[in-house]
C-alpha cells in the first residue's frame, strides 16, 4: 500500500483501530501550524506588505482547494479550446513536478509538441498533443514561464493549478470543488484534503463543481450551499467529465472496434482520483472488472505490466481502458495483453453553462484590450 492511499484511509476515518485514531489526532495537531503559516502568507499579500507580480499579459487561474483529482488540467483544456474558438491564442502553464531544471522549456509551439514526458512530465505532453494551436510551457516558477510563452505568441496565460500562487495578480481565479468530497465534513491538510480553509474561497471569481455526475444530489446540494455561503459573489457551475472518444494505445497492431460498452475492461490509471476514472468507463457502459491503480503522475516502467496481466488474469478481461494522461507515458505494450485503450475526455458543463461563457469572454475581452493598449 502507497503512503498517499494508507494516509486517505486514516483521514476519511476507513482505517480504524487505536493506531489510526492517534494517528488522526498527530495530524490534526500538525494542521494548526499548517493553517496560521498559510494565514499570514496570505495576509502579508493581501495587505501588501508583500508585492504581487503582475505579467505582460492577462492570467486566468484553472485551480482547487482540495488535494488531487477535481479535473484541473481538463478544465484548463476546455478553456484554452474556448480561448482558441474566439481567436484568442492561450498559453498553457504548468510546473514540471520535480522532472524539469531551473530553468523553463517550450513544449509545444502551437502545432508540433517539443519535448517528451520524461523532460516535462504527463500533462505538458498530453495538453501538447491535445490541443492544436495552443502554446504549452513548464518551468519552476510561473512568471519566466508566462513571459517565454507571451515570447512565443500567446496572448493570455492559462495557470493549471495557481489559485494557492498567492504572489501573482490573476484577472480569473476559477475554482474546481471535486463532488465527490464531503465538503462539509473537509479538513483542512495534513488533517484532511484540503489545501486551504473554506473560508479562502472569497478569492475565487468562478467556482465549478466537477464530477457532478458521480456524487449523491444531496452532496452535491449541500457543496453547492457551502459555495455560495463562502464565496457569494462568484457564480457556481455544476461539471463532468465525459467520455467523448477512444484512442488505441500504439504498439499493439490494428484497432480492434473501439468500443466499451458491455466489455469485460481493467481500468488502469496513475490520476488523482482513479474512482472519477471509473466512472467514465461506466459513462461509456463497460463492466469494470478489474483495477490497476498507480500513485498519480507515476513513470510507468516495463515491469508494471506485470501488475496489469495479474489484474487481467483475475478477472478475465477483454480490454485494459487508460487515460490520456498515462498513454503518453506507457512503455510498450506486451503482445499477450489484451488491447488498451485511452479514454479521451472533456470538461462538460451541465449547469450554468451561461457563466462558463462569460468566463470565457472576461479572459477573451481582457487579451483584446491588452492587446489595444500595447498597440496605443
């Protein structure tokens, strides 16, 4: 068992015993220090005792507040796609989790992705490989980042995980909320899942509830009440991931006929929340019968297929279903393995889709105007 999948367990109260119970209360003391350092980091910023950057060009935040797994790098697609369709080019930013130097790399110059998974990590790639016309760029620090990509031709920055970059102005700060998280029972980390207390979503200017579909409609009700009560002034949508095509994993001859639904599948997956995952495979009716999780953003190597055949094997599957995220970074598939199969997904809007379109034309209309006062 992973660290991450022992320390959700303990969390969400699963694990019980006395063990677990101590456990909890270590972390609920070492939340304390936690929530007053993030506090005064904050507060420091907000009372401008300490300077925000503010970039060359205009900046909208795809964030969350709790850990992992609410969709952010599909919603900063979704809203670079959108930015593209009004003939703004997006520049996509993202920190290189640990694989990328000191220094910052182009990955995609709008048309041709420039660098491969193991110089800049599943995202970059993926985000590279998926939207044609975007720029993609990685670096440690996001400021050098956004100016090489206003270098580049990108006229707005689209920052993949910023709402907690306290020290940059942003013109949109939107907010992904994961349903499937009891948001009214969350505690704030190590204690919990998350990043920041509740009350930090006064900063938010959009919130979107994600993976609407795959929670009780009383939870989703009651994160919903939680978000207006928090955050009154920022319009709230409901959000899912859907499903909108199948891609054959290279390596494994012709196509079989791409198709999920009544197949026997082994869901394979290193994301954040493998169960959001899941439910896309049974969005598309297949019968999950088997399961090979993997810490998220974790380098595959040849000898985790073995983990993959054993699931296989168990449970007699037909198909092994992945996501786009880890198709990038597969080794080669063995040749007695069944066909594996990438899951392409969107960020689908099924409440509010009016305030995702004005999201989309605040970020639109700040680009045209800086781009009216440079030429001024």
């Amino acid at each position: 068992m992973t660290l991450e999948r022992w320390w959700r367990q303990v969390v969400s109260g699963r694990r019980r015993g006395l063990p677990a119970a101590l456990y909890r209360g270590l972390l609920s003391a070492a939340a304390v220090p936690y929530v007053l350092g993030l506090k005064a980091n904050l507060g420091l910023y907000e009372r401008g005792l300490k300077g925000r950057t503010r970039p060359s060009i205009p900046v909208a935040s795809v964030g969350n507040i709790t850990l992992g797994g609410t969709g952010k790098t599909t919603a900063a697609r979704r809203l670079a796609r959108d930015l593209l369709a009004r003939g703004v080019c997006p520049g996509i930013v993202l920190r290189g989790h640990g694989r990328h130097g000191a220094g910052d790399l182009l990955v995609s110059d709008g048309r041709n992705a420039l660098a491969d998974v193991a110089e800049v990590g599943d995202e970059a790639v993926m985000l590279a490989r998926t939207i044609d016309g975007a720029l993609v760029a990685v670096g440690t620090r996001r400021e050098p980042v956004i100016e090489l990509l206003a270098e580049a031709g990108a006229e707005v920055a689209v920052l993949d995980d910023g709402f907690q970059y306290f020290r940059m102005c942003r013109d949109v700060d939107a907010v992904l909320v994961d349903a499937t998280v009891d948001l009214a029972a969350a505690r704030v980390f190590p204690r919990g899942r998350l990043r920041e207390p509740l009350t930090h979503l006064r900063r938010a200017t959009h919130l979107v509830v994600t993976h609407a579909d795959l929670a009780p409609r009383r939870q989703v009700e009651r994160t919903v009440e939680l978000l207006h009560r928090y955050a009154p002034d920022a319009p709230v949508m409901l959000a899912r991931h859907a499903a909108t095509g199948l891609d054959l994993v290279g390596g494994q001859g012709e196509a079989p006929d791409l198709e999920l639904a009544g197949r026997r599948v082994v869901a394979m997956c290193a994301v954040g929340n493998p169960a959001s995952f899941e439910g896309l495979l049974l969005q598309r009716g297949a019968e999950v019968v088997g399961r090979a999780a993997f810490p998220d953003h974790h380098h595959y190597r040849p000898e985790d297929w073995a983990r993959v055949r054993e699931a296989v094997r168990e449970s007699d599957a037909e198909l092994i279903a992945t996501t786009e995220k880890d198709m990038v970074k597969l080794p080669p598939v063995p040749e007695d393995l069944p066909p594996v199969l990438a899951v392409a997904v969107d960020l689908e809007i099924t409440d509010n889709e009016e305030a995702w379109e004005a999201l989309v034309a605040s970020v639109h209309d700040a680009a045209r105007q800086d781009a009216a006062a440079e030429e001024a």
